[in-house]
C-alpha cells in the first residue's frame, strides 16, 4: 500500500465573535444548570447572515492553496465532506463545495454520521482510497454551521447548551507521499448509542414535520451523565490503541490533538493520556464546540503559533454524538 500523507491542515473562523453575556441576558434562571457539560466558553464565533456552506468551505481551503499552489486541485480525486447542518436536503452539500472549488472529483463523499470526529473519519476513508486506487490527492472538508443559525433563535438561545457551540470550517490535504505520513488510525463505531443524541423540540414532532417549537438537541441529566462517562473513556481508548500498533507510550506524544466539546473532556483525555496542558492545545474558550472543525481549526492555530516542528508526533483524536462513534490517527508532521 502507499503511504499517505496528511500534507497541509488549514482553519476558518467567522467574523462575529460573540461573547458569553449575549446567551446569559437571555437564560432563564430555572433552566441554568451547573453541569460541566455546559460550562460556556467565553468566545465564540456565529456565521454571517448568508454565510453558506460552500463559502466557509471555500474560506476553509483558501489557505492551503495559497500554501500549496492552485494547482493542487488538479489532482483532487477525492473529496469527503462533512456539514453539520446541510443546507441542501437528502444530498448534503458536498457537490456545492465542488462546484465552487472547480474540482470534479471521482469520489464525492457527504460524510453524515462522523460527527466531532468527522475530520479522523475522513482521513480514514481518504487513505485506504488514496493506498488502494489511482487516485492521485484527497481533500477533507468539516464545516460547522449550526451555532448562529440554530442556537440564536428565541427559544433556544436560553438554553444552557446554546451557548456552547461555535462556528467554523477545517480543511486537509492528503496525498500519497512520505512526507507528513500517517502512521495508523483507530475507528470505532458504537451501534447501541446511535441514536441517543436527539434532535426535539416542544411540542413534540419529527424534525422535518411542520410545529410551532424550535429544534434543539435534547439533553437530560441522566443522558449527560451517560455521555460524560462514554466521552471520558472512549477517547483514551483509540488514541492508546493507535499508540500500541506503532510501538509509542501515549506519554511520548509531542501533541495530542482533540475535539473540543467542553473544559471537562479536555482535561479528563490528557490526564488519562499523562499528557501536560502545554501539548494538548485548547480552543475552547475561543471558539466554543466547534464539533467536526475542532481538530483541524485547533491543530491548524498550533501550527501556526510554532508549537508543531517538523518531526513532531501529533494524535489526533475525537468523539461524536452520544459515543457512538470515535476515532484517533497518527501523523508524523512534516512541517509547512
């Protein structure tokens, strides 16, 4: 098989931060609760009015090509993409963000069930076809696009999860090459959880049936309990899996790259990985949950901030949804 490189990540932040004060002007005191599944970041950003898919996805990619030369579309076999809400039903928006890109790949993938993940579930994908097929270079898209267009609305913004999410779009060009390899990736699907994570509203009725409620994700405590507990434990369990086959102890790690659902998680994966603070770089209080733009948006500012050399030995790791499905992968960073 070929080795496949993860060769350039890139990240795109909305315009609009919003700060914590805007969601507690509006929380109504009896439905706050002091979970740490809601702690609210300070930050986060919300997509302009208008902001589609295909243009965070275009904002996204942007710098890898002024990096890498617009010529490396030429060679996009393989586009995978991920939307957290899609704008275009049934289909999804993958062939928007082609068309936009100019690019007719072979493999044009909507990437639905990945989740936080996502970005580690394409990679997967992308590799075996890259290892496998002619195709010549994949491009991975994650775009999340929910947290100003579902979590502002009225009956939803005082919700203590409202406040969580933000928005944003990730990127990463994957090629066959020894030059960024990637060394092993770890997925691992949880069937008897799918499903758990619910999209309600009051009065009750399915998503796409017409009521006066809006649409939130429903959270009970017991539920959070049960996501903290998966979460905590399914994490270290990919990435010290991931580790095992390529012969590393999780504590020689240099970076340890993850989704960023809350303070809680973030803490609990390095602790369990025996990693400090300073190699697992944290967004959250930035950028809020930016679900399946977390990974590549984090590892994208630590790139630029000089904390990933050439050499270094990054895992990048997730969950999604209520734990039905997490993943980890490898990657020995070749540099920009």
């Amino acid at each position: 098989m070929s080795t496949v490189s993860l060769l350039d990540v890139a990240g795109y932040l909305p315009e609009n931060i919003v700060s914590a004060d805007y969601f507690a002007q509006h929380a109504d005191p009896a439905d706050v609760t002091a979970n740490v599944m809601f702690k609210a970041p300070k930050f986060r950003r919300h997509i302009a009015p208008g902001e589609s898919v295909a243009d965070m996805a275009e904002r996204a990619v942007a710098p890898i090509l002024a990096r890498q030369g617009r010529e490396v579309l030429r060679d996009i076999d393989i586009l995978i993409v991920h939307t957290q809400l899609p704008e275009t039903g049934i289909v999804g928006n993958g062939g928007e963000v082609a068309a936009r890109l100019g690019i007719n790949p072979e493999w044009l993938i909507d990437l639905h069930n990945g989740g936080c993940a996502a970005f580690v579930h394409g990679m997967k994908l992308a590799r075996q076809l890259l290892a496998t097929t002619d195709a010549k270079s994949a491009l991975i898209v994650t775009v999340q696009n929910c947290a100003g267009q579902v979590f502002t609305q009225e009956q939803v913004r005082g919700k203590p999860q409202a406040a969580i999410p933000g928005d944003g779009a990730g990127a990463g060009l994957l090629v066959k090459s020894g030059a960024s390899p990637i060394l092993d990736i770890e997925t691992r699907h949880l069937p008897q959880y799918a499903g758990q994570m619910t999209v309600m509203a009051d009065p009750p009725r399915k998503y796409w049936e017409a009521g006066p409620g809006q649409m939130h994700v429903g959270f009970t405590e017991s539920k959070i309990v049960r996501v903290l507990a998966r979460g905590n434990r399914i994490v270290p369990e990919v990435a010290q899996a991931v580790c095992t086959r390529i012969g590393v102890p999780a504590t020689d790690l240099d970076l340890l790259v993850t989704n960023q659902p809350n303070r809680a998680f973030l803490r609990n994966w390095r602790d369990a990985l025996q990693l400090p603070a300073e190699k697992h770089p944290d967004t959250f209080d930035d950028c809020g949950n930016l679900f399946a733009a977390g990974i590549p948006v984090t590892f994208d500012r630590a790139v630029d901030e000089g904390r990933v050399p050439a050499g270094s030995l990054v895992m990048f790791a997730g969950f999604a949804h209520a734990g039905d499905f997490a993943a980890a992968a490898a990657v020995r960073w070749g540099g920009r």
